[in-house]
C-alpha cells in the first residue's frame, strides 16, 4: 500500500465511521477529565487534599495503557518515579534507521480555581463543545492522537509503516519544584528512552492556525532588598525594605532591557509576579523581595539582564541582591522544513492554513530541539482557554486533529 492508498483508506475510514469515533473520543475524555491529576509545586500540595503526591498522573495512564492494550498497540511504561508514568505507545514496524514522528502530550493539570459554570471534574458538551479543566490542555490532544493510532493501527497496520507514530501521555508539564527534578519528557531524554525524528507538541491553541516554530527564554530573577528592623513608631530608626523595592520597581517600570526586536519572537517582556516582605504592620521590615518572569529573545542572557537591573538599582541603592530561579534559554529553527511542509500541506484539505509563529510562553518542543529532535507546537483549541474557568474544546477540532495526525504520520514515517 502506498501513501496515497494509505491516506485515502484513512479519510474513508473517518469519513464512514465519524460517529463512532466521535462517541469512543468523547467517553474517553470524559473519564480522564474526571481524574484529578493536578500538577502543584510541593509546597503546595497541602492545598489539595486529594494530592497524595504531584500531579498522580497514573490515573490517567492507567487509562492510556488500558486502550492500548484494546486496540493491540504495543507500549511502553517508563516512571522516575512511582506514581508519575510516561506511557508511550508505538504504531509501525520502527525499522533502524526510519523516522518516528512522536506526538508530546501530557496528562496532568492546572488546578481548577475559581469562576466555574460547571464541576470541573464533570466534563460536559453543549452544542458541539466541551467544557471541562484538561479539555485542551492537554487531556483533548491526548485523546486525539491516541485515537489516531487506533485508526493508524487498523486502517494502515504496523507491517505499511518502515518508522513508528508514537503517541505519549506523559507526566510532569504544569510544575516543578526548586530541586529541578523532571518526571517527564526531559527524564525520558536525559535518559535516552525515546529518540524520535519529528515531534508535534499539540499545546498552544491557535486553532490549528498556526505552527511554534520559536520560544522566548525565561528567567526567574529575585531581586531582594535589605533594611534594618525596627518598631513601627520610630520608623526613622530603621531602614524599610519595602520602600527601598518600591523604589527599584518604579524605576524597573518605567526601563526598558537592552535587546533588539526579534523578526518572530517580537519583544521581550517583563512581569513582576510575586513580592514578599515584612512581618506586622508595626515592624519596619529589614528584607523584601519580589520574583520577575523575564522572557527573553535572542541576543540576551540570564547573566546579562543581571548585570543590566544590578546597575540600574544602583540608583536606589548599592545592596541588592539578585539571584536566579529557573531559566532557559530562547530558541528559534529554520520554518523551511520537512515536518512544517507536511503539517501544511495536509492542514490545507481541512481548510486550515496554519503559519509559523513565535511563542512568547514554552511548551516541551524547546527541549526537545536542543536534543536533536525536529520538534514543532501544532494543536486544536483556542488559546485563551488555557488555564482558566470553563476550560472549553470545540470537538470538531478534536476530530479534525485526529485525522491530520494520521495524514502527517503517513508523510513522515511510511
């Protein structure tokens, strides 16, 4: 069979058995929405008293593994740690030397918050959407490409495939901890367990309009200022390390970091997310400090925006002190290229006529570039449904996402 029969058998298949699919993607969401995999630093894990351990991703890849086993496709377990799985299922004959395409989803959470319309843990449709917290991200994606494998399987079958389709729900996307330790996609490639040609990171929305094709880098910087303590009545006496920030981040407000725009990537930008300082209102506080999310393009470094807000908080003063969180670097790669091509070309027949674009926030296919892997965001939804109240999916997305899945895998693996 060659590609063409391939992809005409697989647009038959969806286009006689569209309900069926339909009904099998939507059960299945429905149950994996209803698993309360939230991913939280541990800090805060005593905020969820459901949460034995960060995100219990196994709730979910219980339910990969499951379906896997169903629908005969081979896979694999791998876990850092017990409780948090990668499982990863292989369509094709993997032959040495031929290409995989891995499809990058994840299956833990945001926590809910606030503002919804409806449980969401209790996934629910209305005229053609659905509504519920994993819905996009990332728990819908998932849910796609697994069935895309399901069809790969039946409708194409592993011995037309010289390389492999390999669907992932994977762990450890929404949070980390100070110690650095990833259960995830960047475990899985410190420790050689996968090693695909091309990756698609279906995580940014855009409605299947666009294509990441470049990331900002972040950094985490806390500046914090010194003072010395004294009571609230003879403030004098001390010195307010709340006022000394203040007046840093007045002069932070108004300055702009050295950088050139970037053709894709656009400006970096700025956020002062998080400020602590102070123990009663009738002490003078000898220490405050705030957290900055600073997003980088190329041309800057961590090193160098520190040096850069060193000097300018040498107006206020000449102890501040800074020190780094986490941070990464901004990458970009050349859009002229084979897995782009494809997800185009194909893309065209549904209608869609995604461009390449630069993402302000990061996904896994930043990592996985600087690991040698042909790696590009792609996915259904909007992208201001992320993270939010009444989490919301068109299912003719999903559906359409699914079978683009299997017209790339085709390009690129058979």
């Amino acid at each position: 069979m060659d590609r063409t029969a391939m992809k005409e058998a697989v647009k038959t298949y969806f286009r006689d058995n569209r309900d069926a699919i339909r009904s099998e993607m939507l059960d299945l969401l429905k149950e994996m929405v209803a698993q309360k995999t939230v991913n939280v630093p541990s800090s805060k894990l005593g905020n969820f008293d459901y949460l034995n351990i960060r995100g219990e991703e196994w709730r979910v890849g219980d339910i990969v593994e499951r379906e896997f086993k169903k629908w005969g496709i081979r896979y694999d377990v791998f876990s850092r740690m017990k409780g948090r799985p990668n499982v990863i299922g292989y369509v094709g004959k993997g032959e040495p030397g031929a290409d995989k395409l891995f499809m990058a989803c994840h299956m833990d959470i945001v926590p809910p918050g606030t503002g919804w319309d409806t449980d969401p843990f209790e996934m629910i449709e209305k005229d053609g959407v659905v509504y519920g917290r994993g819905v996009l991200d990332n728990k819908g994606p998932l849910v796609s490409s697994m069935l895309a494998a399901k069809v790969m399987k039946q409708v194409v079958g592993d011995q037309n495939l010289k390389g492999e389709l390999q669907i992932s729900g994977m762990s450890d996307e929404e949070a980390g901890d100070p110690d650095g330790i990833d259960y995830g996609v960047h475990y899985l490639m410190d420790e050689n367990l996968i090693s695909p040609t091309f990756a698609i990171i279906p995580d940014i929305g855009e409605n299947m309009q666009k294509i990441d094709v470049a990331e900002k880098g972040r950094l985490v910087l806390t500046v914090k200022a010194n003072g010395v303590q004294a009571h609230g009545s003879t403030p004098h006496l001390g010195v307010n390390a709340i006022n000394k920030l203040a007046k840093f981040l007045v002069l932070l407000d108004k300055y702009t970091l050295d950088h050139k725009k970037d053709p894709i990537l656009g400006n970096c930008t700025v956020n002062v997310g998080e400020i602590h300082g102070g123990t009663a209102a009738n002490n003078v506080p000898n220490e405050c400090s705030v957290d900055i999310d600073i997003r980088l393009v190329p041309g800057q470094t961590p090193e160098g925006i520190r040096e850069e807000l060193k000097a300018l908080s040498q107006h206020v003063a000449d102890d501040f002190e800074f020190s780094f969180g986490n941070s990464t670097m901004p990458h970009a790669i050349d859009p002229d290229n084979v897995l782009v091509k494809s997800i185009q070309k194909n893309a065209g027949e549904f209608g869609l006529n995604p461009v390449p674009f630069g993402l302000g926030g990061g996904t896994f296919a930043k990592g996985m570039n600087e690991h040698g892997i042909l790696a590009v965001a792609f996915g259904p939804g909007d992208d201001t449904a992320f993270h939010v109240a009444n989490e919301y999916l068109p299912v003719e997305q999903l559906l359409t996402f699914a079978e683009l899945t299997c017209m790339v895998a085709i390009d690129l693996v058979a």
